[in-house]
C-alpha cells in the first residue's frame, strides 16, 4: 500500500452503505442506509483525488440497504426495507415500482447489502430487525426470468458480497456470525456450497470488495480497519482507518473506497476515504432488469 486512508469531499452520511463504481458513467454511487438516501459522485481512477462532485439522487423514506444500476440506460434497483425497486432518476421516489419482495414481514427482516453476479443476476441479503440477532437472515437471488429464490437461509446478518476474478466462486459475509460462506457457480449458474466458511478471527465482518489478484478486503465493524484476506481467509495486510466502523469498500482503480458509520464522539467517523492500495479491483456489474411483480 502507498499510504493510508484520505479522506474525500463527499458528505458525512450516518450509516455509508454499498460503494458502487460504474465505469460505464465513471461514477461512485453509495447510500446512507438510515436516512434513505441514494448519492452519486464522480469517480476518476486514474486522479489523486478520485472522488469529487457529489450529489444527492434521491431520499426514499426508508432504510436504503442498497442500490445497483441495472440494464443499459439509467435504471436503478433498490433494496429498500422488505422489497426491490426498480427506480428511474427525474421520476418521484414514492412512485418506483416493486420489482420483488423477498422480505414480505417487516417485522422479522429488512433487505441489506447486495451485488451483481457475472450473470447480471441480483443477489441480495437481509438482515433480522431484533437485538439480539435472530438466524431469519437470507441470501436472495433475482433473476429477470424466474421468482426469487433463497441461497442460504438462517443467517445473523447477510451482508458484502463479492466474486472471484473469473466469476467462479462467490464470497458472502456473516456479519452476525463473523463468517464468510463460498458458493460455486457451476456451468449451470447454480450457485451451490464451496467448502467451509471462512471464519474472521478480529473485528465484525460487513462489507467486503474482491481485488483483481481475487483476495478478499473487509471492511470491520467495531475494528477500526479493512483487512485482506487470501482465498483462503489468510490475512495478507490491513488498512487502519481513523474511525472504529467502517461499512463497506469497494475500487476505483487502484483506489479502495471505504464508507463508513458515524459514531457519537468519533469526529472522523461518517465520512468516506480512499486509499491507493497497490492493487485493482474491478467495476460493479450492471443487473438485467426483472421483469416487475
């Protein structure tokens, strides 16, 4: 790594969520999971400063667990509370229509992090409402031609999720469990179990970015740190952060990007940092549009 986190221009969020670079637009997008919020920057891979004009897109009213461009225009899909929505910028956020609802009960679970398979396919987790947390947690996938199906059931807290570099083996956080499941997918697009999960020895896994060598970074909650893990969960290196909860991370370039929460007497907390750490990762994936329930 060339150095430590810098701190970017873009606005303190309470809960920085699902960092999400689309080279297409040479945009970041990323949300504030409490306050709804959907947000959009410009991001430069190639600049010292990657990340700059941000804007707000949209407040949905709601707890926004994530948001992902999908199809070739300027579609959006949101896991917002229980369902997903599919939303077009310049038309009002009440009147995004529901593409799925894979948590119809709000009182037992709300959708959190997602991503975008390299079939275009969504896969997104949820997350339990009660405290202690509860094994109602489930791993979704959306397919545009068939209903949503269930990945992994039982889980604390379904969160980051990421590929290996050929798209053959998917990576999904346990946050609840300080686990990492691997799924293979197979010719078939099934994606099936790979082995035992890998366990995270230090800090509470959330987020997590695959690099283009395919080790794993994960951003740890109450650990004050992203670390990077090989495939087969050994640590390789850490990048200390100046707050206690960093929440996800994704690349731009060379650039890793991590969001983070805000922490009551934490005046670095809230903000989003980059750091040139020597190595690329790839671009989020663009999601086929469903067709809408």
């Amino acid at each position: 790594m060339s150095g430590g986190p810098v701190r970017t221009a873009l606005p303190r969020t309470r809960l920085g969520e699902a960092p999400r670079f689309d080279s297409a637009t040479g945009t970041l997008s990323w949300v504030d999971l409490v306050a709804g919020r959907l947000w959009l920057a410009e991001a430069r891979p190639d600049a010292a400063e990657p990340l700059i004009a941000p804007i707000p897109l949209a407040d949905f009213g709601g707890e926004l667990g994530c948001a992902v461009r999908a199809g070739t225009g300027e579609d959006w899909l949101l896991a917002l509370d229980g369902a997903v929505l599919r939303w077009r910028p310049g038309t009002a956020p009440e009147r995004a229509a529901v593409a799925a609802v894979p948590e119809p009960d709000p009182g037992r679970a709300r959708l959190n992090d997602g991503a975008v398979d390299p079939l275009g396919r969504l896969w997104v987790g949820s997350i339990g409402h009660r405290r202690p947390l509860e094994p109602v947690a489930r791993l979704h996938l959306l397919a545009p031609d068939r209903p949503p199906a269930v990945l992994l059931d039982g889980m604390l807290a379904a969160n980051g999720i990421g590929w290996s570099p050929d798209g053959s083996l998917a990576y999904v956080v346990d946050t609840g469990l300080r686990l990492i499941h691997r799924l293979r997918l197979d010719g078939d697009g099934v994606p099936r179990p790979h082995g035992e999960p890998l366990p995270v020895p230090q800090g509470v896994p959330d987020g997590l970015a695959v690099d283009d060598e395919g080790c794993l970074w994960v951003a740890l909650w109450d650990g004050a740190a992203v670390v990077r893990l090989a495939p087969d969960g050994g640590e390789l290196g850490r990048l200390e952060m100046p707050c206690s909860r960093p929440t996800a991370c994704a690349f731009v370039g060379r650039h890793l990007v991590v969001t983070t929460a805000t922490v009551e007497g934490e005046d670095a907390s809230g903000w989003t940092y980059t750091a040139d750490v020597g190595v690329s990762g790839p671009a989020a994936r663009r999601a086929a549009l469903p067709a809408l329930g």
